[in-house]
C-alpha cells in the first residue's frame, strides 16, 4: 500500500482537489495511482472536474513526483495516515469527505482506530458558564471511567474542560487541531496539549507549520463528528461552530446530545434548539450512559486498506417473512431510521407498522434504538 500512500499525499497537494473530489477520483480509475498517470481528457469524465480544474492537475503532477515528495514530506511530517492505510480511523471513512492525510502526535491505540473502543465527541461555546463547566467536566469524567475515549477540539472554553475532566480521571482524549500537530493554539493551552500526547493523540488534516487559519476551525469539526459514534453539545449560543459540529454529526447518522440550560443564559439556547429538533437530551450522567449503551456495536469486518471505498454494499438475502413484515423489514437499513419515515416510507397504518417491527425484533431482524429510530439486525 505504500505507492498508493503515496498518491493520496500527492493528490492532496493539488490546488482545487479536496477530499470529495479524490474520492470520486478513486472511483472512477480504482486507484489513485491510476488517476495519477490518466490522460486530461479521462480526468475531466470525472464529476467535478471542470477545464481549469484539470489544467490545475495537469500542472500540478507536472511538479511533483509522488515517490520523492512522500519521502521529503515524511522528513518534517513523520507521523501521518491517509486512507490507504490500515491504522486509519475506520470511521472517517464512512463519512463523505475524509481528510487525504490525517497527522498525529502522541500514543496510538488501535481499537480506536478499528471502532473497538467507543469514541464521544464533546463540543461547546469557548465562553462557557459555570454550569457548562462543571457538567463539562462531570460527564467526561464520567465516560472516561467507563471505557470511553473523549474528542474534543483543544479550544477554550468547553473543549479544553473535556479533555481536563477525562484526562483527570486518567482516561484517553483526541484533541483535533485547526493547526499543524506541532502549533499550540491558543498558546495557554501548552500544558494541556503536553498532557494530551501522554494521554492520548493529537490530530489535525494539516501539516507540521501550519499556523492558525479562520476557515481552518469550522473545517475541522468534520473530523471531530466523524472520528465519534455521538456527539454531545454542552453549551452553545446560536451560530456557534459548536452546532456546525453538531449538524455534521448528524448528517453522518451519529447521535447528538445536548445539555439543556436556562432560557435567561444565550449560551444555551443553541442546546435549546438542538433539543427542539430531535437531539437527545443529557439528563443526568447515568442517564447518557444508559442511552450510549444503547448504540449498536460496529460489525467486525476486513482490514480497511483491503475494502474499497464507496463500494455498494452486498444486496442483503430477504428472509421468509409474511408480505407486511416484509415490508417493513426492507424499509429498514444498518443505519438507524425514525419510526415516522419507516411509517411513510411502507405506506401502512402506525400501529400496524408498530407491531411489525416488534415482531422483528422478537425474530432477531431488527433493534429498537433510542428516540423511537430502528435499525436491521
């Protein structure tokens, strides 16, 4: 896998081709080693890539040779993942715009990047109040105790009152940068980023220099929504980055969390609203571990360097079931959907679609999940 490591690097380099373009890259050639060597005329079949885009690469593979720019680029980036990698994050591969090359710094721990050991994402204002704070801290404490891994992004504020509650309780925490690995921001965060490498990793889509970059934040919220199985918002006002994380997480089927707080405190109301739309709401830490609980566990499957990526899944065999059963189950997915659009979608009366599904899950073929959402088993 080393020569396509190498072109995932290279493609990353070309101005104008981001992370859902070199997916649709890989698609279309089957390796982006193929995309690398493909004439102009077969890049600008691919969707996206426009005239000037493909002047772009064609200038841009004019001046890099992937072999040697991965060997120079290790010489001040040693620790990285892209895709074709075996340790990368299995699940920011199952969102639609993973990071070409992911950098870290600090102590590895493969189940985590396997899908073995949970991770929750925890976000929030970078002006907390104490209230925020001290549930902040309380709740990832909490998970840490209980085998869970915390992400945050490292920013004042609630962020970096995550990593301290899980970090005292002696458990693991991700910090995902908006920085190179090696850039401390803001810079009274030092000690804490000192404490997190020995307690855990530093992660960041940008190379080892990169200074701090307005856009480079709310970019990277992706990240910390795709890396977690859940997402809680512990306090945040409206138009914070804290929702842009949360709206992610939701896009890519993870659950969402979000701490109520006082209608008189601007900081919650984006909470507030996030409760108003669905999220599941924090009541007390037994609680959340309850409803974390309930999250299905990840199948095991084959190394991920070994699958292709955007590959249609296998049709599922259709068991013997009666016609309305049938039905009801083949409305169902892996991912979990809501009982109103299993509803919709077979066209039957509620409580007929009620009891189908609790038969299919007395049958084994399907799982009831939190906020009346089901799931095939």
């Amino acid at each position: 896998m080393l020569e396509e490591r190498a072109y995932w690097l290279a493609w990353s380099q070309v101005a104008g081709v981001g992370p859902v373009l070199l997916l649709r890259l890989r698609q279309y050639f089957g390796t982006l080693a193929e995309a690398w060597a493909a004439p102009a005329q077969e890049i600008g079949a691919v969707e996206g890539f426009g005239v000037r885009l493909v002047e772009a690469v064609l200038r841009g593979r004019s001046q890099l040779n992937p072999a040697q720019f991965l060997e120079q680029h290790s010489l001040k980036n040693p620790c990285f993942w892209t895709p074709a990698d075996l340790e990368y994050p299995r699940l920011l591969l199952e969102i639609p715009n993973p990071p070409p090359v992911l950098y870290y710094r600090g102590q590895v721990h493969l189940p985590e990047n396997q899908g073995i050991k949970p991770l929750v994402s925890i976000v929030g204002t970078r002006e907390p109040s104490e209230y925020g704070k001290r549930w902040t801290q309380k709740i990832s404490s909490v998970l840490a105790k209980h085998g869970f891994t915390v992400v945050s992004g490292m920013a004042a504020g609630i962020d970096a009152e995550a990593h301290r509650g899980c970090l005292a309780a002696g458990g693991r925490t991700l910090a995902v940068l908006g920085t190179g690995v090696d850039v401390v921001y803001p810079p009274r965060n030092r000690p804490l980023y000192e404490q997190i490498q020995q307690q855990g990793l530093v992660l960041s889509e940008y190379p080892a220099g990169t200074q701090p970059n307005r856009p480079h934040f709310p970019q990277r919220n992706r990240i910390i929504a795709g890396l977690a199985r859940a997402v809680l918002v512990m306090e945040a006002p409206n138009k914070s980055g804290a929702l842009i994380t949360a709206y992610q997480a939701n896009e890519f089927g993870r659950d969402v969390y979000a701490l109520p707080g006082s209608l008189d405190n601007h900081k919650s109301i984006g909470c507030l609203g996030l409760l108003n739309r669905g999220a599941q709401v924090i009541l007390n830490e037994g609680h959340l571990l309850e409803m974390l609980g309930a999250i299905p566990e990840l199948e095991t499957r084959e190394p991920l360097s070994q699958l292709s990526l955007l590959t249609p899944e296998q049709p599922q065999s259709i068991p013997h079931l009666a016609p309305e059963l049938a039905q009801v189950w083949q409305a169902l997915t892996p991912e979990p959907t809501p009982f109103d659009v299993i509803v919709q979608q077979v066209g039957l009366a509620a409580g007929s679609v009620s009891s189908a599904l609790l038969q299919l899950e007395l049958q084994g073929l399907a799982s009831q999940l939190p906020g009346m959402q089901y799931r095939r088993c």
